[in-house]
C-alpha cells in the first residue's frame, strides 16, 4: 500500500517514489486506482504528477482509461502531458 499513501501526500511525493525506490513496489494492480483517484486531486501538480505516473502503468486498460479522462483536465499541462501519454 505503499504507493497509495504516497500518491495522497502529493506531487513531490508521487515524483520521488517514481523516481526512487517506490517504483519498484507499485504493482499497476495497486498503483492504478490511487493515482487514477488522484486525477481528481485539487491541486494541478498532483494531478500532472499522476498522470507522468499513469504513463508508466499505460500497457494496463485502466490506466489507459484514467489517462483519457485526464484528457479533459481544466489544466493545460495535465491534458498535454495525458493526450501524449496516449
């Protein structure tokens, strides 16, 4: 459940467990549903952080299907960096 926790703290946090160690225990099974919980985040950087994480996980539907739906994002970047993940 690592990967759940770290998503819920923020951007900052979904970055460096991508980046880092946290990559290696986020099972598309766990991660995917966190982070596509995440696209409804207030904040735009968690939402842009999920998605750069969701690109990771885009071989699985739903992480396809969470991508597509952040390519309707009120933020510009989210829906850029969504649209390319796709």
């Amino acid at each position: 459940m690592v990967q759940c926790r770290v998503v819920l703290v923020g951007a900052h946090r979904v970055q460096q467990a991508e980046r880092g160690h946290g990559r290696e225990v986020a099972a598309p099974g766990l991660a995917v549903p966190a982070l596509a919980k995440s696209l409804a985040d207030p904040n735009a950087d968690v939402r842009k952080a999920a998605v750069a994480a969701l690109t990771r996980h885009r071989a699985t539907e739903d992480a396809r299907a969470a991508l597509a739906t952040a390519t309707t994002d009120p933020d510009a970047d989210v829906r850029a960096y969504a649209a390319r993940a796709l």
